[in-house]
C-alpha cells in the first residue's frame, strides 16, 4: 500500500471535522483549543478588572483633589469674593487651555508633586478638573511667612494672572500670583469662616521722606507788598515735608 493511502479517511469523519472547523468556529476543537479559549476567558476578565479598577482610581483621585474640604474652601471663597464671574469655580481659567494663551486670568488647583530645584524653587505638578500642568513655584512664594514654609502636596491654590511660557504650557508662578492658599488638612468651611478670610496681600511700601535742609516758601512775606499778590494755578506753598510712597511689585 502507498503511503498517501494510509491517510484516507471515512467520508463521515471528513464531515464532521470540517463543520466542527467551519468559519464560525475560533478555535481547533481539541483540548489545547479548549484550554487556549478558558486562557482568553480569563484574560478579558483580568482586563475587564483591570479597567475597572483604573475607573474606580480615576474617581477616588476626583473624589479626593475636587470633593476635599481645600476644594470646598476654593469654592466658597471664590463666590464669597466674587474672584470669577458669577462667582462659579467652574468659570476659572481651565488649565487645558494654558497652550494656548500667554497668560491665565484666574486658576483654582490642587498641587499633586512637589520637588525642590538648585535655585531655590520649587518644581509642581498642579491639576484642575481639565487638566495637569507643570510649572515653577518661585522662591519668595515658598518663605513668605504666612503659608509658604507649609506648601507641599494636596494643597489648592488660587492665582492669578499667571505667565505661561509656551508651547509647552509651563506656568511660572510668583508671589503676585498668589490670591489664596488652602491647606491639604483644612477643617469644613463654615460662612463665619469664609466671611473672616482674606485675600493674600503682599505688597512692599517703601516710603522716602524728601525734606530739604532749607525748606522755603513759594510765597515771600513781605509786609510792604501789594496785597493784589498774583499766585499761578501750580503754586503751592511747601511748608511742610513731602511724604512719597512708592508701591514696588514683587515677585
């Protein structure tokens, strides 16, 4: 007998395998077929899990940044202070659109990281409900003595026209920026409290007294003189020192 005649086969059993291999059929039905389908089975159900498990993530890091007393605080500073229009949080500046624009009006956020740099600053990871950007924290904001020594992950932010160096959307964030900072363990805010709290104000007043040794009069005294005296609209008499307060921006 051939060789090629030892492969023949009954008609029935050539049948019944090419409908067991028909085009609706994924795997070779065999137990390495079987074993590969519970293997698939198995891995959709780790995806499924897994997904699960990042949605789950997703909604307990939201829950955490954007449902936090800090937040609570933003919110009801921002419309006690009326810092947006109609005095909604959802009317800041989303941070998503910062590639665009040289500079953001208005920012609430939450730091996320934070990692000192050489020159004293402070590099962060900040995040709104749009987006996270990278930016640079200078280091006058980090010794101001009201909050900076504290800042650190979980606390939220409110600035203020804040430069962005594009394309990249880095922000650059100075004490002028600053409008209000909210601690990552702070209390539930109630009205009383909202209503005590103020903006950040940090302003320089250097004043410079220019007083002249020999202070003289613009007006000369004299007894004999017509009293049709004729003064000009700028003549002041300066009897008295002048006090001049120069109002500095800072960092």
């Amino acid at each position: 007998m051939d060789p090629w005649e030892a492969l023949a086969v009954d008609d029935s059993v050539l049948k019944e395998f090419l409908e067991r291999c028909n085009d609706n059929t994924t795997f070779i039905p065999s137990p390495v077929g079987h074993a590969q389908d519970v293997l698939l089975n198995r891995e959709l159900n780790e995806t499924h899990n897994t997904q699960e498990f990042l949605n789950n993530m997703v909604v307990a890091s939201l829950a955490r940044d954007f449902y936090s007393n800090g937040w609570t605080w933003a919110e009801k500073f921002i419309k006690h202070h009326g810092l947006v229009d109609d005095g909604d949080i959802k009317n800041i500046t989303p941070l998503s659109k910062r590639k665009s624009m040289n500079r953001m009006p208005f920012v609430a956020c939450v730091v996320k990281e934070c990692k000192p740099n050489d020159l004293g600053d402070m590099l962060i990871t900040i995040k709104d409900p749009t987006d996270t950007a990278k930016g640079n924290l200078h280091n006058k904001v980090l010794s101001d003595r009201e909050f900076g020594s504290d800042i650190g992950v979980g606390f939220e932010l409110l600035l203020k026209e804040i430069a962005i160096f594009r394309p990249f959307g880095y922000l650059k964030i100075t004490l002028r920026n600053i409008v209000k900072v909210f601690k990552y363990d702070i209390t539930h805010p109630t009205k009383e409290e909202v209503k005590i709290s103020m903006l950040v104000v940090r302003l320089n007043y250097v004043v410079k007294q220019n007083v002249e040794a020999n202070t003289h009069t613009s007006i000369n005294f004299n007894p004999n003189a017509n009293d049709n005296t004729n003064m000009g609209p700028n003549s002041e008499p300066n009897v008295q020192p002048t006090n001049t307060v120069n109002v500095e921006d800072i960092l």
